[in-house]
C-alpha cells in the first residue's frame, strides 16, 4: 500500500469520530513516521505493512484519545474533590467556633 492510500483511509476510518484538528494531528504523525522510515532506506510498501491495516490502528488511536480524555476527567472529579474537601474542613472550622462562642454565651 502506498502512503497516500494508508493516510486516506486511516483519515477515513478516523473521520466523524474525533475532530478534525486531531485527524490532521494522527494523520501527519503516521506521515512523517513513514517518510522517516524510508529515508532511512525501507520501501513505503514495507513500512505500511509493518504498520498495519489503517482501520485497526484507527481504533487503537479511538482507544488511547477515549482513555486519555477518561484519565483527564478523573483528574478534573479528583481536584474538584479535593477543593470541596477543603471548603467542608473550612465550613466545619467555622461552624465549630460559632458553636463554641453561643455556648460560651450561655454561661
């Protein structure tokens, strides 16, 4: 397969499933790694067939931009739980000096 042909369908087995920026991203990556390689002295055919067939890499690059985004989310919930565990300890302090001054009140 030649290079043109690979990134067409990787493009197209990507296409509607991430944005078009992140297409471009993929697909100029696998670009230059196949030049690189024949630079480097190997045949396009050879370098594209070491790769793969496009559609199952597509679903490999699907799989690791669904975990990243699921590893940054959890880091977004973790950091939100944090700053609210922060406010509670905050609150509490208050609430516990509030109650500590009405009781000393009574007295």
């Amino acid at each position: 397969m030649t290079k043109n042909d690979f990134i067409t369908k990787l493009r197209r087995a990507l296409a509607g499933k991430l944005d078009g920026a992140k297409i471009t991203e993929h697909a100029s990556y696998y670009e230059e790694y196949i030049e690189i390689q024949i630079r480097k002295g190997k045949e396009e055919w050879q370098v594209t067939e070491e790769l793969g067939e496009p559609a199952l890499l597509a679903k490999s690059i699907l799989n690791a931009e669904r975990d990243s985004r699921a590893h940054l989310n959890e880091t977004k919930l973790l950091a939100l739980g944090m700053h609210v565990k922060s406010v509670c300890l905050d609150l509490g302090q208050k609430i516990k000096q509030k109650a500590k001054d009405w009781f000393e009140g009574l007295r």
